[in-house]
C-alpha cells in the first residue's frame, strides 16, 4: 500500500500540520490510514492522546532500527501509511525515504524553505544512486499560502521550482485557522464546530482538494510501475 513519506530538513515547513490534514481526509473518504511520528516533537502523538473519535492509528517511538519494519508493517495493514520526518537530515530520514512510494516536501514560500526543499531533493536522489535503479517519486507542495491572493514571491518561488524541472502540487494547503485547532484541540476537521472556527467550511474544502491531488498522484505513480514491471 502507498507509503507517503513527508520531507523537508528545515523544520516548521508544515510537515506534522500536511500529515495529518491529508490523513484525517483520506480517513473520511473511507480509507484505513496510519501514521508514523518520527518527529522528535512527538506533535501526531500528542494529537492522538485527545478525544478525537477518528479510529487513526499512530505510531511512536520511531529509531533508526526500527523505522523499516514499523512502515512495512503498518503498510500491510493499511491502505495509506504517513511517515513524518524530522527538520533534519538524518540516518532515520534516509531510511525512511528508501520506502516511500512518494515523498512529499511541504515549502513555505520563503527563499529560506525554498533552500532546504532543495535539499530534500538531494537527499532523495542520493538515496536513488543508493539503491541502484529504485526510482523515489516526490513532490514539491506549497503550504501555510494565502487563501486569498498569490503573493508575489510565492510566484517567482513556483515558476523557479518549474523553471528546474522540479515537479509541483498544483493545489496548496493554505494557512487556515481549522488546521491550526485540530492540535490545539486534538480533534479532527470534521469533529469542529464551524460556529467556533473561521473558515472550517473552505479549509475542509482546500484539504480536500489537496487529497484528490494525492490520490491522483500516486494513482499515476503505481500505473507506471505497473507498466515498467
């Protein structure tokens, strides 16, 4: 089953915040979904500890030694397994990155994070040349925008993501208050009252469109593999 591995060796690029909007989303369309937290800051498993009715299994205590075998085994279980990176690159990173049907690299429109996602790229194509000739598909998603307008820089950040050939969400995940209270309140999306948080409404419908982006994604993905065997 897909493995969707969540990269970026800077940290506060919007890794734990795309993981879990993507997980609880693809939950609700009816898939069964895992995470595995191997954030340092442990922030999915302090989500987990809330009362959030959504059956969405997380695993902790993620080392070096065990990262393979934790992800082989959720992946024959689920239909979707989501593995969140440290902002660092690590032994566990590449590990983790060795498994991935797709890695996702959350960018902030920043020069800074646009660096970093930079790096993440390396980091997979050095794991390639590891490997021999396993191909690692990954994409560039642009997090924490503007719902509203496209910022100038955010433009240049896409078209030199482009310019290089790099392949790229055509959705964001924007910032929005709802993605920000589901830690805080340690529930799902769907588990919020609207009457309480602005703009739950369009931020259920931006996640939903950056999942069915996924979906297609890695539909894409496993055809060509299917072709290539």
């Amino acid at each position: 089953m897909p493995v969707i591995v969540v990269a970026n060796p800077k940290g506060g690029a919007g890794k734990s915040t795309l993981t879990l909007v993507m997980a609880q989303t693809l939950k609700k369309l009816g898939a069964s979904v895992a995470i595995i937290d191997a954030d340092p800051n442990q922030p999915i498993a302090d989500w987990r500890r809330g009362n959030s009715e959504y059956n969405l299994p997380v695993v902790t205590d993620t080392k070096e030694s065990t990262i393979i075998r934790q992800i082989k085994d959720q992946a024959s279980v689920n239909q979707f397994v989501f593995v969140d990176l440290e902002g660092t690159a690590s032994r566990l990173v590449s590990r983790a990155i060795t498994q991935a049907t797709l890695v996702l690299i959350p960018l902030q429109a920043s020069g800074v994070d646009a660096r970093q996602a930079s790096r993440a790229v390396e980091l997979i194509h050095e794991e390639e040349e590891a490997l021999g000739d396993r191909h690692i598909p990954f994409r560039i998603i642009l997090t924490r925008t503007s719902p509203i307008i496209r910022t100038r820089i955010e433009k240049e950040i896409v078209n030199h993501i482009q310019a290089a050939g790099l392949p790229i969400f055509h959705h964001a995940l924007n910032e929005r208050q709802a993605y920000k209270a589901i830690f805080v309140r340690r529930c799902a999306l769907s588990e919020l009252d609207p009457q309480e948080v602005n703009g739950l409404t369009e931020a259920i419908k931006n996640a939903d469109q950056v999942a069915e982006e996924l979906i297609d994604v890695i539909t894409d993905i496993e055809r060509a593999r299917e072709q290539a065997a």
